[in-house]
C-alpha cells in the first residue's frame, strides 16, 4: 500500500502525466482494502477537487469499503449521495448495497432495492443470486435457498464456482446437509469444486451429522487425492478406472513436488490420448512456472494443444512470460494462438510489453506476429510504438519510420513515449536530421498536453512503457 501510494503521489508530479478517474479509483480501492478509510475518503476529496468525474464504478467501490469498515450509515449515506448526483445504477452497484443492507439485517430496506432493481430493467447477475441465497440460509430459509438456485438457473444464470463455495460454507456453519447436498450435486455435474478450507470444514460438517461423503469426495477428487498417505494412494489407485489412475497419480506427484516424474506422466498420457481436467493442466504449468522449468510447461502446453484444452488467461501469461525468460520465443507465437482461440485477449499493457520484449530478443518476425493477432482496438498508440522500438532494435530504422506511417495513416496519434522511442532509435542510426524534426514535434505535443483534460488509454499506457526510454 506505501509503495502504491509512494508511486501514486510520484506520478501525479509528472508534467506529461495527469491521474484520472480510474487511478484515482484504483488508489481508493488499495486504501479501502488496507482498511486506511481516512485515506481513502482523503483521496476521493482530492478527486473531487480536481473535478474528475466520479461515477457509479468510484462510488461502489466507496460504499463497499465504508460498509466493511463496520460504518452502514455512512455506506448509505454513499448510496443517496451517488443517486443524487445522478449516478445511475448498475447490476453491480445494486447488487453491492443489496448485501449492505442484508448483512446488516436491514432486510425490508433489501427488498426495497431487489424490487427497484427489477423495475428499473436491471437483471440480476450470479452474485446478486448469490447474495439472496446467503442471506436465506443463514436466515434458515433453505427451501426458498434451493427454489432460486433453481430459478436462476431457469433464468439463463449459472451459479459459479464462487457462489457454490459461499453456500457451501454457509450451509456448513448452519448444520445443513441437505441443502448442501443439492449444490454438491450440481458442482459435480458442472465440473466446479470447493476451496480447500471449505471441503475440510464440509468434510466435518457431514461427519457430525452421520452423512456419507462420498458425493463431497467425487466433487473434489483433487483434494481428495492430495490428502492420501502413500499406502491409502495404492491401495485407492487399485480401484480405479485407467483414466482416474493417470489423474490421480499427477495429483499425487504434484503434491510431493516430483515435476520429473510429472513430466513422465504427461507424456505417457499425451500417448494414450488420455484427457485429463483443464485445471490439472493448469496446475501442472503454474507448478512448473514457479520452479523455472519451461520444458516440462511447455510439455503440459504441447498436451493441451492436442487435447483441445483451453486453459484460463491466466495459465497462457505465465507460459508467454516463462518464454521470454528462457528464450524460447518462437514458442510464445504459439501460446499466444491458442490463447486467442481460446476467447483471451493479451490486453493492451501485455501486449505492448511483449512485443517489445520480443524486440529486444531480435525477434522481430515474433513481434509482428503478435501485433496481426491483436484485436483492431487494441492496435493503439501502445502496441505502434512497441513495434517501432522492435525495428529499431533490429537495426532497421528504416521499416521502423514505416510502421509509424501507417499508424499515422490508420489515424492514431504519437504519444510522449512515441517520440522517446523514434529519437533514441534514429540517434542510435546516426539519423540527426530526422531526430530533429521528431524533437521539435515532441515539444510542440508537451505544450498541447498541458490544454488536454484527457489522456486516451492507449497513449497513457505508451507514457508508461517508454517515459524512461534511451535518448528521451
């Protein structure tokens, strides 16, 4: 939090640099967080002085820290505040004073707002389902629980992972297994599993209660197997079908930190074409990501590829950051692919950063790859400059003054950090002339930024990269 704030206040000092609404957001949540509520209200009275613009996203995030803080009064004060200024609500900020409220038993001030939501043709999201269900099992209404676990599936809404982990929880501290029953059920039919401290305490809950756990173990197979000693894993692995042996065994390999073996495993099972969990898959690169072992990540990478897995954005950073360190670029193009297939976007920031990374490396054909798998909004100020800076790199100044034209041309304008980039590459080429006429255009964007209220993301993102970049 001090080094958050240390490089919130250094960056408010800079002249090429002005905080906006979403900063300022971001430095309120950290502070919220931290329970730091004086610094935090500190904060939103500064925004509120430089005249930003406060939205419903600000407000929420407000309202939510002052509730967990323990001041309710002061979190409702929040929510008449932001409806006076004419901040109209979201499914989300709805669904975050709707738990206020029902957490604090203010439960026909709850309804109000459930039914004002509806009639203002907002409909409820998992967590505003989520947020109801928990409220009527720790009030012990468990059939009326199970009634809108229903309905809200007949709504088009599938409870998630998150959702089934809270009942759950709840459902365990009430002592009520039948209940629990019905969501254990419906997270084995839905592939979703519970927390590790939560199993152990449903494991507990069903034990007192003279319930079998064998559903409870089915759910989560991964808990199930990490918790066997070595004799209780052979014998269990005598009953099992081929497929639960292969995945049982990864699970148990993984537990003692035998990545070589794990390895072995993987293999063995690419060859048999034996499809194992998305999550295991994960598990296995995160694993090896952590004990710097790209060949046996980019082995589970390889099985996924073949088995049609796609893994969470998540899992593909780790592999394309794990690839830059061991210099195994041409396998990020690869990754990158198939994280895109996958439905994931590399974002902005990621993207800028590794295409520039790949520059570094002299990979320029890597680099330009990845730029052509960018979405057409995300070919921005940012991921141009990043490309420039690759040529440069490359000894190309040249193709570089080229990939900057066609921005220009695609109607995208040169940041700060542009212009760092093309001075430090044409200097370095012994490209004065030129480095001059860029000079004179980068005083004359710092003399128009000053007039600006505004700073496009994409731009702000190119500041960031290249502020410190060589000849700037």
């Amino acid at each position: 939090m001090e080094k958050a704030w240390l490089f919130f206040s250094w960056a408010s000092k800079l002249k090429r640099f002005k905080h906006d609404q979403f900063t300022y957001t971001t430095m309120l949540d950290i502070f919220g967080e931290a329970g730091r509520i004086e610094s935090m209200k500190y904060v939103f009275k500064k925004m509120q002085e430089m005249g930003l613009k406060i939205d419903v996203v600000t407000y929420t995030s407000i309202l939510n820290w002052v509730s967990k803080s323990g001041d309710v009064d002061g979190a409702v004060e929040i929510w008449k505040e932001m409806r006076e200024n004419r901040c109209f609500s979201t499914v989300v900020s709805y669904t975050a004073y709707l738990k206020v409220l029902l957490d604090n038993k203010r439960v026909k001030e709850g309804i109000g707002v459930y039914k004002e939501m509806l009639e203002s043709g907002i409909s409820p999201n998992c967590h505003t389902y989520t947020v109801l269900m928990e409220h009527l099992v720790v009030s012990g209404k468990y059939q009326e629980t199970l009634e809108i676990f229903s309905k809200m599936q007949e709504a088009g809404v599938q409870p998630d992972k998150a959702a089934c982990n809270i009942l759950v929880e709840r459902c365990c501290k009430a002592g009520e297994t039948m209940t629990m029953t019905q969501i254990l059920q419906y997270m084995k039919q839905n592939q979703l599993v519970l927390r590790y401290p939560i199993y152990m305490e449903a494991l507990r809950t069903l034990k007192d209660a003279g319930v079998s756990d064998a559903l409870l173990r089915k759910v989560n197979p991964h808990i199930d197997t990490e918790s066997f000693g070595d004799v209780d894993a052979c014998e269990t692995m005598k009953t099992v079908a081929d497929d639960d042996l292969d995945r049982g065994l990864v699970l148990i390999l993984l537990r003692k930190h035998n990545l070589v073996a794990v390895d072995h495993c993987v293999a063995g099972t690419m060859d048999k074409n034996i499809l194992l969990d998305s999550w295991i898959v994960a598990t296995i690169i995160e694993r090896n990501c952590d004990h710097q072992r790209p060949d046996g990540a980019l082995l589970a990478f390889e099985y996924s590829m073949k088995m049609g897995i796609q893994l969470e954005r998540t899992s593909y950073l780790a592999l394309i950051g794990m690839s830059i360190r061991s210099h195994t670029s041409l396998k990020v193009v690869d990754i990158a692919e198939k994280m895109t297939l996958a439905g994931h976007s590399l974002g902005v920031y990621q993207a800028s950063l590794l295409i520039y990374r790949l520059g570094c490396a002299k990979r320029p054909t890597c680099a330009v790859k990845i730029f052509d798998l960018l979405p057409e909004a995300q070919k921005c100020t940012a991921t141009y400059t990043a490309l420039v800076s690759v040529y440069f790199s490359a000894g190309s100044p040249q193709k570089a003054l080229q990939i900057y034209e066609d921005m220009k041309r695609e109607g995208i304008h040169p940041s700060l950090g542009t212009y760092n980039v093309l001075l430090a590459g044409l200097e370095r080429s012994g490209r004065i002339s030129e480095a001059k006429t860029f000079r004179k255009e980068k005083k004359g964007l710092l003399i128009n930024n000053h007039h600006q209220n505004s700073v496009p993301m994409g731009e702000k993102i190119c500041n960031l990269l290249f502020a410190s970049h060589c000849g700037s």
